[in-house]
C-alpha cells in the first residue's frame, strides 16, 4: 500500500507505523512544512518529501522554495486554489502558477489543491500541456472528471467512506487513474472517523475502492499501487 498524501511536519507532530506501507508522500503547505518534510525524510526512506505552498500561505515565497529543492524531492505542493470567500484570488493564482513552473522546471509531479475552484484550477492546469500531477482529495464530482487532462490522477481519500456521493465518482474515474491518500491527519476513515488520522489507515480506503471496483483487496492494491509508482516515477 501507498499513501501519496500526509502531513507529518513539525505542526503534527506524530508517531507513525510504515510497516504496511511500502511508501509515503509527505506533503507540504509553507516553506516551514516543506523544511520539516526534507528533515524528517532523512530517517526513513519511505519518507518521499514534497516540497510547496497551499493557497492559504500566499506570503511564502516560491524562489524561497525553489532553494529548497534537492533529489530527494518528488512533487511540488500542495499548491492551487482556495476560492473561499474574502480570498485575495489573483495572488493565488500567481503563486499556483510559479510552482507549476517550478514543477515543469524540475520534471516533478504537482500536487493539487482545488477548493471551491474547480473550473479555474481545471482552466489553468490545462494550459501546461507537459504538465502532470494529482488533484488532491477530488471534489470536483464525476462531471467533471473528464474534463481533468489526462496526464493528472485523481487522489481518494477517507471520506470516500462516509460519503456515498463520492461512491459514483471513484466508479467514473479511470482505474489507472486513481491513487490513494489519507491527508493524516485530517480524513480519517471509517472506523476510526473522529479520530485523528494515520498513513496507517490508509488500508480502510483501499478495502471501499476494492468493493466499489468488485475486485479483491490484492487486485486492487496492485492497480493502485502501479498508478502511484508511474505518477512520482518511484519504484522501490
């Protein structure tokens, strides 16, 4: 199993079991969180550190960012848009678009928040024709999902097993285009709902994408598991 997306930096803080997993991204949303990311990985190698800016952390600085990269990194984000009210939507739009830069710059994957802005996120990812990454956390429903360029994967996480709605999308979503995430520690799947989350727990969403695919659990893990090798070109 793969979790593509976590948040272990210094603002979490946490303990974590690796053994079922056979890797994790480590996502970042600051300059701090990506620093944390790069440090942490040097005591596990099943520590992959992304480096980014979430759209809330517009103050942070991409060439600040850049100083960072190394070739331990394999994804740029968490980046994108965050369109909720009161927002300063241009200066998000700019920093998105420095790190796709810096993402083509680099051959890395993007990683994709989109918030209430998926038609402008879909708009502007679909301008970067060599650009490729996943959609974090996919919210933008199954009409939607043809319209995602086909070089950008869809990423699930544990709320696909509490809300039903989200049952329809993963059944439209291409199979080798799906990958998994937990966001630990936010999303935490049934049974553990209301608790914080862990990469661990990642094996509760294989299990739902294995019954909503009608395929057993090893089937299942060996299609997602080759989607998330080829996305950030890790093979271990």
């Amino acid at each position: 199993m793969i979790d593509t997306h976590a948040h272990l930096s210094s603002r979490f803080n946490q303990e974590v079991d690796l053994s079922k997993l056979d890797w994790l991204v480590l996502s970042a949303s600051s300059l701090t969180d990506s620093k944390d990311n790069l440090e942490i990985a040097k005591n596990n190698l099943k520590l992959k550190p992304a480096i980014g800016i979430h759209p809330q952390e517009i103050n942070d600085s991409v060439e600040e960012l850049e100083k960072l990269m190394t070739k331990e990194v394999v994804a740029i984000g968490e980046c994108g848009l965050e369109f909720t009210p009161g927002v300063d939507k241009i200066a998000q739009e700019n920093i998105f678009r420095k790190q796709i830069e810096l993402a083509l710059k680099y051959q890395k994957p993007l990683i994709v928040h989109s918030r209430e802005a998926s038609e402008e996120t879909i708009k502007i990812i679909s301008e970067y024709p060599n650009l490729r990454g996943v959609i974090h956390c996919y919210t933008g429903g199954k009409k939607r999902i043809a319209k995602i360029p086909e070089q950008f994967y869809f990423g699930i996480d544990g709320n696909i097993t509490y809300e039903v709605g989200l049952e329809e999308v993963v059944r439209n979503i291409p199979k080798n285009r799906l990958v998994l995430e937990t966001d630990t520690p936010f999303l935490t799947p049934v049974p553990h709902r209301g608790e914080t989350n862990k990469p661990e727990w990642i094996e509760f969403t294989y299990q739902k994408v294995a019954e909503i695919w009608n395929l057993d659990f090893k089937e299942t893990e060996k299609i997602i598991d080759e989607n998330a090798r080829r996305l950030f070109k890790i093979y271990l």
